[in-house]
C-alpha cells in the first residue's frame, strides 16, 4: 500500500494511511460549558484504553488527545469544532468512544 499524505485526507470520513486505518471527524462541542477540566479528563480517559494515537485541533492548536491539560488549553467553548484524528488499529473504536464524551457529558453544567 502506498502511504497517502495526511494532508490529503484531512476532509476525509476514514482513510488507511501505512496499513493503519485513520478515522478524521469534526465534532461540535455541544456542552453549554464547553470542554472544561471534567469532560477533559474523561475524554483523556477514554481515549487512553485504546492504542490509537488521539489528536484534537482547534483553531492553529493541536493537542494530544490522551493529555488533559494538553484539551483543556485548547478552551473548547460551546458551540466550537473540534477536528479530531484518530490513527491506529482501533481508531474507528476510539472514535466513537470519544465522540460520545463530546456529545453527552453534561455533568458539571
């Protein structure tokens, strides 16, 4: 297989870049608290029990998605869009594990 530039994928839904699949997805924060110090660390949590490399942009930043301090200086407020990579063999699992702390934890509100 032929590595495909990560540029090129970067609007894609999946894609397999060296053999491993990667999962690209735009996730809007729907929390009216925005992704605060407890939904950080939970998505930090979550996103750990997988072996997929996690990455979350917004904006010019780019943070790992395994570092809670790493999410929370991204100041995701309401209503933002996260760009989130998910790369390895377990991506598309890590995906969906992540992308249900964005859209469902509302405790702290």
């Amino acid at each position: 297989m032929i590595p495909v530039p990560v540029e090129a994928i970067k609007n894609s839904k999946n894609a397999v870049v060296n053999d491993m699949p990667m999962v690209v997805k735009d996730i809007e924060i729907v929390n009216i608290n925005g992704l605060h110090a407890r939904p950080s660390a939970f998505f930090a949590k979550e996103a750990s029990k997988f072996r997929s490399e996690i990455f979350v942009e917004l904006g010019e930043m780019k943070v790992n998605g395994k570092s809670i301090m790493g999410l929370i200086t991204l100041e995701a407020s309401f209503g933002k869009i996260l760009h989130v990579t998910c790369d390895g063999d377990d991506a598309e699992d890590q995906m969906k594990a992540v992308e249900w702390v964005i859209k469902n934890f509302i405790v702290g509100e």
